[in-house]
C-alpha cells in the first residue's frame, strides 16, 4: 500500500526501519559519526521535500533509495578526516570499483533482493547482482590479520574459527568471559575482534572490547547480538560494524572483510 511521507504509517514505518539504515550507513563509511550524519541528512531531505521519496516503493526500499540519493549526490566519499592507520584505510577503499561496497552491504547485511537494490540504486537487477560479485571478489582479496573472538557458545564460536579461517585470518583465540578477552588481547594483539554482548560469566563483551581497547589502542570490532536495535540508537557511542542473530556466513565474511580495511596497515595490501 502506497503511504505518503508526512503520514502516521509512514512516520512508524520509518522509525522502525532507521536503526538499520544507521548500521548500512555505518558500514559503508566506517565510521559512527559519518554514518549518522548521512542519515540524518536523509531524514531531513525526506522532511524538506516529501517528493524526495519515491511513494510508490515500500518503506525500507524508499527509506535506503533516498540515502542512496543522498550518498551518490555528495560523490560518494569515504572519509577524509582520518590519520594514522584509518587514513591508510580509506585510502584503500577509495581503490574499489564505484557502487560495488553499496550493492554488497545492501544484499548481504540488510538483506536485499537484487529486485530491491536495483530499485535503491536505479540500476537492473542484473547489474545489481553483477556489483555484488565484483565486491565479494575485491573485498576477498584485500585484507589478511589476526581475529580474536570473544563468544561463549561453543558452536557459534567454532562456527566463526571456520569462516575467518577460510577467509586467509589466523584466530588468536576463543574467550568466553570479560576476563579472559583482555587476558587473550593483551597476550596477542588482535587486528580485528568478534564479540558478542553477553557472555559466559554474565559479564558484557562491550565492557570486555571497551577494556581491551584502552589497553590496545584502535582495533576494529564486530558486534554479535540478537537485538540491534539496542545498539543503533544514536543516542551514545555506539559499533560501526554489527551482526545480527542468527547470521549468515556471507554476512560473517562481509564484516570481516568491511572491518579489516580499518585494521593494522602491515596486513593492508597496496
């Protein structure tokens, strides 16, 4: 059913659907800040000229199509403001063929059907599709590192070893409480971390990754959990790089391969 923008549905249809849009935006720019200033600059667009959404779409679709509007119509640029390792980082991304990150995110993490994307990004499905393959070859062949993961189930713990392994990463570990993740981290620095939100001990893996990362400096980290939401409020610091329960191997392995542009220059390759 077709919904206007300034209507009641539309405006609880939109309020659903934006912690997801914030983690799309996220991902793609590596950073929290950035991403939630594209989405608020989609927000506003929206509210300054409601022809800016296409009405004739769902609301999810209409919601990332006018970010995608957004995000073409600013040049799609990764951030310029970064030093250090993150500079060396974006550098990197800016080498990728144009609009293929934006196609990968949209399949694989929210969940897309190439009929969708080609409808966010104006393009066939066909090519759609095509920009997701281009993307999985790149991403595959960009970045090497050391994972740690902080998980107490044991299969999912497992089942994270086998899919980064493939992908070319040697695992430093398993840790299952808050305890054992900083003792793991500081024994092996990690380039990247999975960590999921609660563990073993009832103890937090935010609070293990946030100890971690004032021993350690900069590490990338990918966020584990059943509710998102939680996490993508924008109300406070909050992850770049999140995967929902249950989740997917190729959304395991786009993670990964999104997170590691930010980890340690020695495994970037030029």
């Amino acid at each position: 059913m077709n919904q206007t923008v300034g209507s009641e549905e539309f405006a609880l249809n939109v309020a659903i659907e934006l912690p997801y849009l914030r983690r799309y935006a996220r991902a793609l720019t590596g950073s929290q800040t950035s991403g939630d200033n594209y989405a608020a600059a989609t927000l506003e667009a929206m509210l300054q000229d409601p022809d800016f959404v296409d009405r004739n779409k769902s609301t999810r679709v209409a919601l990332f199509g006018a970010f995608h509007a957004i995000w073409i119509s600013s040049g799609s640029p990764v951030t310029t403001d970064e030093t250090g390792i993150a500079a060396k980082a974006q550098d990197h991304l800016r080498t990728l063929t144009p609009n293929t990150r934006e196609a990968l995110l949209l399949s694989t993490i929210e969940e897309f059907s190439f009929d969708q994307i080609g409808e966010i990004m104006s393009v066939a499905p066909a090519e759609a599709e095509e920009l997701v393959r281009i993307a999985q070859r790149e991403l595959a062949q960009s970045v090497t590192g050391r994972v740690m993961i902080i998980e107490d189930e044991a299969i999912i713990a497992m089942d994270l070893q086998s899919i980064v392994s493939e992908m070319g990463h040697a695992v430093t570990g398993v840790a299952r409480t808050r305890d054992e993740a900083v003792a793991l981290g500081k024994s092996e620095r990690p380039d990247l971390i999975f960590a999921d939100i609660q563990l073993a001990d009832n103890s937090s893996g935010i609070d293990a990754v946030n100890d971690l990362l004032a021993a350690l400096g900069d590490v990338p980290v990918i966020f584990i959990t059943a509710y998102p939401e939680r996490l993508l409020t924008g109300e406070k610091a909050e992850p770049a790089f999140l995967i929902t329960k249950p989740y997917t191997e190729e959304q395991v392995r786009l993670a990964a391969s999104q997170a590691m542009f930010f980890s340690s220059t020695e495994t970037l390759k030029s």
